[in-house]
C-alpha cells in the first residue's frame, strides 16, 4: 500500500509555455502534499505545502503565481509551471502523507525548458 | 530552523565493504528521522525510519540509530554491493513544523565490483 503516482515522468516545453505535473494517492487519502524540487547533484528543496480544499502554503522565495497548486481532491494534487523558462528545468517531486506509512514520495517529473 | 548536516560525498568503496553515512541533526520538536535512496533518474524511496530515541531503523541490510544525546541518524551496512550504488538522504520530518521534511544534501556511493 501506499504508493503515490507521479506523471508525466518527463517532459520538454517550449519557453513561454505552461506544465502541468499530477500527483496522486493510488490507495489511501492525503490531505496534505508535498512539492519538491531538485537541482542536479544537490538536495530537495520543499516549494510548498499542498493542503485539500485549500491554498497551498507556499515557502520563502517560490512565487506562488508561477507554481500553481491545485488539491482540488483528496487523491490529487497538481504543479503547474507557468510561462515556463530555462532556469525552470529541474526533477520535481511530490510526497504525500497518509496510508499509514507516513510520507511516500512520487518517481518524480524531469522538466526540460527549452 | 530544522536542519540536517550529512556526509559529504562522494563515497567510494569495494564490494563487501562496510559502510557508514554520517547525520546529525537540528530540530526544535522531536522529530522523525528518516534515510532514503534515490536511483539514477528515479524518484526517492524510504530505507528506513526511526520515530523516537534509541529507535533502530533497518532494512535490506542497512541499519540507521535515532541518537537523541549526539543527535545522529548514522547510516550503515555491513556490506555492501554494486547495487547499492545510488545517492542516500537524511531526513527529518518535525510536528512541530507542519510535518516538512527537511533533507541533508544526499551522499552519492558507488560501490565497484
């Protein structure tokens, strides 16, 4: 149990462009969510708290109107990149808090920019 | 702030050898701790976990202790394979911080046949 279902696992977008990045519980609710982003060779650093029904609670220095989060259920979150540039590429990971297994960690999206 | 200091990398070793993953940590809270794996290319997974002091964490020979008098989750295995070759995360998950899970910078081991 308590597997978390990232897609797409890859993607390459045209500068200017937007990405949508799901994240879903297969097999147990989640009202809260966790988005990550991950540059190369260095660790995760959290974007923002993903909550169900409510505003994503965003960390310092993430611009909330670029990264849009929606929880609009208790089995999905999504990430979506607007106006997407260059500088936006990186591996962006969610995790999800539930199922009895504390937080379970989706394969994670490769976002190329170009 | 929550945070955590692991190893700095990268680790290289011999098939079979044995292997430690240095981790302390700062917390307000008493926090889970946690290590993962990530596989090239691949997303994180959870190797183990430690909720409370003097816990041991373990699992595919891999061993971690919470140590709340030296605030440390080392990492070891006694020996290791070629398969274990992939980078390793400290972690810590604070209540008393909405739950975030703060990570170390990751250790990359490569272990040669």
């Amino acid at each position: 149990g308590a597997v978390v279902s990232q897609h797409p696992s890859r993607v390459i977008c045209k500068s200017g462009t937007s990405v949508k990045i799901e994240c879903r519980s297969l097999d147990f609710q989640a009202t809260t969510m966790f988005w990550y982003r991950q540059f190369p060779k260095q660790s995760l650093m959290l974007m923002a708290t993903s909550n169900e029904g409510s505003k994503a609670t965003y960390e310092q220095g993430v611009e909330k109107d670029k990264f849009l989060i929606n929880h609009a259920s208790l089995t999905l979150s999504t990430l979506t990149v607007t106006s997407a540039h260059p500088e936006d590429s990186s591996f962006y990971i969610c995790s999800a808090r539930g199922g009895g297994r504390g937080y379970t960690f989706g394969s994670g999206t490769r976002l190329t920019v170009v | 702030g929550d945070s955590v200091t692991q190893m700095e990398g990268p680790v290289t070793l011999s098939e079979e050898a044995f292997l430690t993953i240095n981790c302390t940590y700062t917390a307000t809270g008493y926090p889970s701790l946690f290590w993962y794996v990530q596989y090239p290319g691949e997303g994180l997974q959870l190797l183990l976990k430690a909720t409370k002091a003097d816990d041991k964490g373990s699992n595919k020979g891999f061993e971690a202790t919470y140590r709340k008098e030296t605030t440390s989750f080392h990492l070891e295995k006694g020996s290791v394979q070629v398969s274990d070759s992939a980078v390793y995360f400290c972690a810590l998950s604070d209540r008393t911080n909405a739950g975030k899970s703060t990570f170390g910078d990751g250790t990359t081991l490569t272990v040669k046949p």
